[in-house]
C-alpha cells in the first residue's frame, strides 16, 4: 500500500508554523488520518507559536537577528575593529568601479532609484571608498567593519531576502604571508561568534571577486560569508595599493544555519514572521484571538485570517 503524504496547503502551513523534519516526512494511510493528524499537529504548533512570541514580548525583547549583530560588533570591537556606517544609496559609478555594469550578472538584480543611483547590493564599494582615506593614516594594520542592510532582486527564495543584512570587514596593511591565516582566522572568529555548530572553508568563484574563501554551515552547507585578499585586480579602481583580507558574512544566513533552519524568510526583516515566528496564527484549528499579555501594557489584538 502506499502511503501519503501532507498536501502541499497543509506543508506549507507547518513549515510556517516551524514543524521539525520528523513531522514534515510523516506518512499516512488515507485522506481521514492525514487530515487529523495535520488538525492535532497544526494546534498543538500553534499553541507553541503563541507562547515564544508572548515569551519574545516579555522576556527576550530582542529578535535574534539583533541579537546576533550585537555579539559581531562586540566580538569584532574586542579584536580591535572599528565600526562605521555608511549610505544606503549607492552611486551607479561606484558599481562600475567593482565591474559591475549593465552587461555584468549582478546587473538584474540591482534596485535602482534613477540613472545614477541604486539602492547598495554590497557593502564593499563604501568599504573602498574608506580604504582611501583611512589608508592615507600611518596606523597599521587598519581594521574596520559595517553591519547594514542591503538589497538585490532575488529570485532563490529558499536562501536569498530581496532586503538583507551584510557585515563585512576589513583589515588593510598585513605582511603578505599572512593573509590566508588571517582571513581563516576571522572567519573562524566569526562563525564561533554566530553560534554556528558545523561549518568548513571551502574555495570558490564569486562574480565580482574571482576566486574567493566561502564558509559553508550546517548539513546543507549553506554558503554564509565569502572572503579575498588584496592585492586583488579591483584595486586598481580604488587607487589601493596595499595588502588587505575582507570577508562579507550574511547575517541572517548565519542565524538560519545556526538554528539549523532551510528557509531563509523567517529570519528576515518581516511582516509575516518575528524572530522566527509566524505572526499570522490563523487557520483550521487555530483560536480566533490572540491576546498580548498585558502585563506590560499592551492591549489585546485581533488578527484576521489571510
């Protein structure tokens, strides 16, 4: 006999709902057990979903993707990076300067806001531009970081945001010998930093770098940060002269492998999901009311079903 599986309604409702492999692989002999058990499953699911999102209004205050970015900046301010911030808005020419132009792969999936500006798909032309000035300093090594969003028409939903965090870091003025320790080094920091319990170097081909020291994490290998070494053939652009090691890490990659997750949705900036949690509870066996403790001064609300 053979058995069934979930519908594809009922799968993606417990994926929603944060439903662990074993219940996702479940099997049945008919219609009438598999729509029970997905009745019984989808309650007790959402019964666990109100209490972490009532426990994140009480207790935890901060979503982990927050939570995250805080311990990078405090681990990155303790081997001594600075961190900056630089515009959202990005110059059409500062993309040319990475070879990005009309003919390049990234070129689709940049946000452009006119002819001559885009919303930033990357951190590191600013980082660059900072490269520059800071270089014109007599300290060495210079070690700076950015923690900020980006954005790209990504079409991957199961691994890419359209909107997304970035942290990337530099480090300029390195003995040339030890720039491939180093960049290890870094991304080892890193990866203990985010929590991640698997996780291996691997060589790879970026658009925009060439040849490049990915970290792939968890079961799937999911690719969380990309790093290179200076001098690199963009430099010539930016005028820079010197030896550097960078690495660009994905934050809310980083989390999903570190919660062991696939999807990368949940995790995001959202108004679906909060802190891993779906918002919309709704549906065949949920309660019609959700209630916010009131402890804390906030009132009751009522979410309509989608």
């Amino acid at each position: 006999m053979t058995l069934m599986t979930w519908t594809n309604i009922q799968m993606r409702r417990l994926r929603e709902l944060g439903a662990d492999k074993d219940a996702l692989a479940a099997r049945f002999a008919d219609p009438a057990e598999r729509n029970r058990s997905f009745q019984q499953m989808e309650k007790r699911l959402v019964s666990r979903e109100r209490e972490r999102l009532e426990a994140l209004l009480t207790e935890g205050l901060r979503p982990r993707l927050l939570k995250l970015e805080a311990r990078m900046v405090a681990a990155l301010n303790r081997e001594g990076f600075t961190q900056v911030t630089t515009p959202i808005v990005m110059s059409r020419a500062a993309l040319a300067k990475m070879s990005i132009d009309d003919g390049h792969p990234l070129a689709g999936q940049v946000y452009w806001l006119d002819r001559k500006h885009c919303l930033r798909p990357m951190l590191a032309p600013n980082l660059y531009s900072l490269m520059i000035d800071l270089g014109r300093l007599k300290t060495r090594p210079i070690r700076f970081f950015e923690i900020g969003p980006c954005f790209r028409k990504e079409s991957d939903g199961a691994h890419h945001n359209s909107e997304f965090t970035m942290l990337n870091l530099v480090e300029m003025g390195l003995p040339e010998p030890e720039r491939h320790g180093r960049l290890r080094a870094l991304g080892a920091m890193v990866a203990e930093a985010a929590g991640l319990r698997s996780w291996r170097f691997a060589a790879e081909t970026s658009e925009v770098y060439g040849d490049t020291v990915d970290i792939l994490a968890g079961d799937a290998e999911i690719e969380v940060a990309s790093g290179a070494m200076g001098p690199h053939p963009l430099d010539e652009a930016w005028r820079i002269t010197e030896t550097w090691v960078g690495l660009g890490f994905g934050l809310e990659r980083l989390l999903m492998a570190a919660e062991g997750d696939e999807s990368i949705g949940r995790w995001g900036r959202s108004l679906a999901y909060l802190d891993g949690i779906r918002l919309n509870l709704q549906g065949p066996g949920a309660p019609a009311n959700f209630a916010v403790p009131s402890g804390r001064g906030t009132q009751a609300r009522r979410r309509s079903a989608s």
